[in-house]
C-alpha cells in the first residue's frame, strides 16, 4: 500500500480548461527559490492502543514536547516489562509523513539502556505486525526494529513512510518512563501557488491528498513511494511532474532526478530498464520546458534526447509498427495483456516523435524535426486494438491513433471504475475530457480515488482496485471480525494561456496555476442559463486567449 502519485491536480484544471504554452514566453523565468528540506516534530494526535496495565499515564505522550529531557521528571509515561505481555503502545500521528521517531526518557532506574522495538505502519495492522509475520518489509526503509533508549535523554531514529508508531519494551524486569515520542517529518518547504476549489468538497479534498501525496515524494529526488518504493521510476514521475507543475511550478527535484537517470543510463539502454520509461523521460523534458521555458536546461540535454530518439527510431518497422524490447510496462494492471501493451507501447512513440519535433524545432534543428513528424506518419499507419485495456486504450486516444469519443463511448465509460489504476487513471482522465465527458470523469474521481479517502488514506496509493473495499475496514483501525484488511490482504507539467471552461455538473470551481511570470487566477460559475461566467487574473507578461 506504498504510495505513488497524485494524478489529480492538473486533471483538475484540465476539466477546468486551462492549458498552458511557452512559445511567445520572454526567455527570463522566475524560478522558485525555496526548496529547502525541513524538519518538523508532530506529537501523536491518538492512542489507539495499550497492552494494557503495564502502561502508564500513556495520554502523557500526546502533550505537545519540546525535545528536551529534565529532571524534573514529573507525570511521565511508564512501561513495566513483561516477558509474557511485554509492554506497548500504538500511536496515530494523523497523517503519512515521511520522517522517524523521536523518543526522549525520564530517570528510570538503573541507567544501563532500555531495548524497544519500533513498529512504524502506513495502517494499524501494519504497524501491529513485524515483518516477520507480514508483506510489509523493511526493503528500501526500515519499518522494523530495535533500539537502545538511553537514561536521561533523546534518541532520533527511523526514516520511512508511516503514519502510525507502535513502541514495544522488550527488556524484562525494568520500568521506562517516557517523556515524549515525536514524528520527524520531513519535507520540502515550498508554497503551494496553484490551487483548485469548487462547490463539491469531495473533489476539494482529493485534489488536496492528490498534491500532499506529490509533496511527500520530493525529498532529494523524486521518489516513486514515500515508503517501499523509493526510487527514480521515471514513467511515475511523469503524472507526479503535471501535479508538481500544477501546484508548485517550478521545483529542482524535477530535473535533478532527470539528469540523475540519464547519467546512470548509457544508451541504448532503457531507463530502468523499461522502453516506456524512456520515452516519458523526453515527454517530461518537453513538458518542462512548454511549462518553464528553460530553454538552457533543454538545450543541454539536446545531445541525449536526439540520440534516445535514434534508438527509438530504430525499434520500428516498415509498416510502421513498435518493436520494443526490454521490459515492456505500462502500468501493472496491463501487465498480463500483451495486446493492450503494444497499443499503449505504439501511442507513445507517436506522443515522442511528436514531442520529439516540437523539442526540434524550438532548438532550431529543422531537419531532424522534419524526420520525426515523418516518423509520427509511419507510425499512424499502423493501428493495434487496445484489447479491451482503458489504459491502452486512453493512449491511443490522445496520441490521436483512435477517436477519442470512440475510446469513451466504447471502453472508458463502460463500468467506468474497472481497469483504472492510480498511474494510468491520470491518462484515462485525460482522455475522457478529450471525448468531452467531463461528468463522467469527475464521477471516476469522486468514487475511485475517494473511495481511498473513505477507508481512511491521507495520501494515495500505488494500487487499488474499487473491488477491495467492499468488505474491508478503514486504515486506521483494526479489521473487524469477517472484515478483509485492504493493506494486508490487497495491493498487487509570453504565456500564452488558453481558457476553455467546462464545468460538468458542477456549479463553480476556481484555483490558481503557477508560471514563471506569476500564478494565473481562475473562478468559472454557472450562470441560470447554463453559461459559464469567468473570472480571470493574469500576471504581466501572461496573454490571454478564451476560447
């Protein structure tokens, strides 16, 4: 249940109709300054469990703290070991972060350290298992283990993604008085510029776990999952880089971890071994610069992109048809059908190319974009059936490979919540406001991505499937007799700024994007005649076209 991405927020605006371009933009950009990675100790919000009279005064550890041992020692929390029932609390600190644990002790007797075990879980029964009994592992961060708490003093430790700390005395025949356990979250300090709000506050709250979800994943680089996955995948980091221009504009996690993979990656091997996942490394570079304008970070990679491209080129044949090798992913719900793979594998070679020749042209290399808009024609030659995948399926629909209205009446808006994954939903949304069903997207949001809400997530995660929560209890409690546990029993980017409103079945909506010359304010409302009044702000330097 690690989490992964937000594929929310510029989906948002997209419904919204706000699409950004950088042709006429000065070269000048304001970039944002202030990315600096902070710390932040949190208090737990709740016990939500004891193992009962071995632990004392437990509600201590919910007073605010302030990281200081005294000795003063007074209405301190004690545990009394117990090799038969060894004592141990549970506690929720109200959100994912990512951070570790920070425990300060009283003057418990006899100074020779006091052994605990923690327990940190992205749900109550992760953090009540160890890793011996559960799927949840230490791989990538340590989640479970053992420590010696000093006398008189502040131990910090831990860096994983969790939300709930469990504390557990393993030594016998001592007592250990707590004075405080904090989290350390830790996180980038960067304003959230864009914005989005309207009339339905379910949407208001998923696009705001949508951008914390993106915010928890830029740490040095752009992770894949603040918990179990924390790598550089770079197809994941293509939704999460339109969420983090959504929200925060420009951010350096963003090309620090582009020019991190590209290093470790020689031509022509794939990025992370996955063919997709090099052609959504040159989608976000020139998604990037449509959104920046960094015409010197572009043209500094022009050497890589053009020899990726060769690669690619070389990897298609006569009729026009992809021939991949490596690993060939979309996302892994798709995995087992080839079929779909190939449709989606043959919509982003056309999405490539065609970014491919805008990257060209704007680096005044007419002739190599001359070559891949004819590459973009042979490869439209060559049509594959999507094999009943949505995911697939939305591709081929945006690269313009099939009619997006075709895609949606025939596949997308049929049982419409089936076949969506937390990675590829982005796309399937994308498509289906392409087909113009802006209702039918906002109702897959609401009830896919909310129904992560409603069991209990503050972030979204990496799999799920509407189907899991039919008989299952919330994160933040335990499983009720008969209940499934979803965590443990599931999981397998002058300005020109074009606005073009559509509301679906909401009444108004408003937010805010960022550019380089400022955030552009936006508030669109319904009038009785079924118009759509707008309110629109724009910075100097931005011009406005309405469509």
């Amino acid at each position: 249940m690690t989490k992964r991405i937000a594929v929310l927020c510029l989906t948002m605006l997209a419904l919204a109709g706000c699409q950004t371009n950088t042709t006429d933009l000065e070269k000048s950009q304001a970039k944002n300054e202030c990315s600096e990675i902070v710390r932040e100790y949190l208090s737990a919000g709740k016990i939500l469990w004891t193992s009962g009279e071995n632990v004392v005064n437990a509600i201590r550890l919910l007073k605010p703290g302030t990281g200081q041992a005294d000795l003063v020692g007074a209405n301190l929390c004690s545990m009394s070991g117990d090799a038969d029932n060894p004592p141990s609390v549970l506690l929720d600190f109200g959100q994912e972060l990512h951070g570790g644990i920070e425990i300060v002790t009283g003057m418990f007797e006899g100074r020779a350290p006091i052994s605990v075990q923690i327990t940190l879980g992205e749900s109550v029964t992760e953090a009540m298992s160890s890793v011996d009994a559960s799927s949840a592992t230490n791989d990538h961060a340590m989640r479970d283990f053992t420590l010696l708490l000093p006398w008189l003093g502040k131990t910090e430790i831990g860096n994983s993604g969790f939300r709930f700390a469990r504390i557990t005395m393993l030594d016998a025949n001592r007592t250990l008085l707590l004075k405080e356990i904090r989290a350390i979250s830790i996180y980038r300090d960067i304003p959230w510029v864009g914005s989005f709000t309207c009339n339905d506050e379910r949407l208001n709250e998923i696009w705001k776990v949508g951008a914390r979800t993106v915010h928890l994943n830029m740490q040095d680089y752009l992770w894949d999952g603040i918990k179990r996955d924390r790598l550089v995948w770079v197809g994941d980091m293509h939704p999460e880089k339109m969420t983090i221009l959504s929200v925060f504009g420009y951010n350096e996690v963003v090309p620090k971890s582009l020019d991190m993979i590209m290093e470790i990656t020689e031509l022509p091997e794939w990025m992370n071994g996955i063919s997709s996942y090099s052609m959504w490394w040159i989608l976000i570079h020139h998604q990037w610069y449509m959104n920046n304008g960094d015409l010197d970070y572009l043209s500094a990679n022009h050497d890589y992109i053009f020899k990726l491209l060769a690669v690619l080129r070389s990897k298609i044949n006569e009729d026009g048809k992809e021939e991949l090798d490596g690993d060939r992913f979309l996302d892994w719900p798709t995995s087992p059908n080839k079929g779909a793979i190939h449709a989606g594998l043959q919509s982003m070679m056309v999405l490539t190319f065609q970014a491919g020749a805008e990257i060209a042209s704007v680096l005044e290399k007419s002739e190599l974009a001359s070559d891949y808009n004819k590459t973009v024609e042979l490869l439209k030659r060559h049509i594959p059936d999507p094999n009943g995948n949505k995911s697939g399926a939305a591709l081929m629909a945006l690269s313009g490979l099939a009619d997006p209205v075709e895609i949606n009446d025939n596949l997308l808006a049929v049982d419409p919540l089936s076949g969506i994954s937390t990675f590829f939903g982005f796309y399937v949304l994308q498509a289906r406001a392409e087909a113009g069903d802006y209702k039918g997207a906002m109702d897959v949001i609401r009830n896919y991505w909310g129904a992560m809400l409603d069991l209990g997530a503050t972030t979204f995660w990496e799999d799920f499937d509407l189907d899991w929560a039919k008989n299952t209890g919330r994160i933040d409690a335990m499983p009720s007799e008969g209940q499934d546990d979803i965590h443990a029993d599931y999981g397998n980017y002058c300005y020109v700024v074009s606005i073009n409103p559509n509301l679906g079945d909401l009444e108004w909506a408003e937010g805010s994007y960022p550019t380089p010359m400022g955030p552009i304010k936006i508030r669109h409302e319904k009038q009785k005649d079924g118009s759509i009044k707008s309110d629109i702000e724009v910075p100097k330097g931005v011009r406005l076209v309405k469509i």
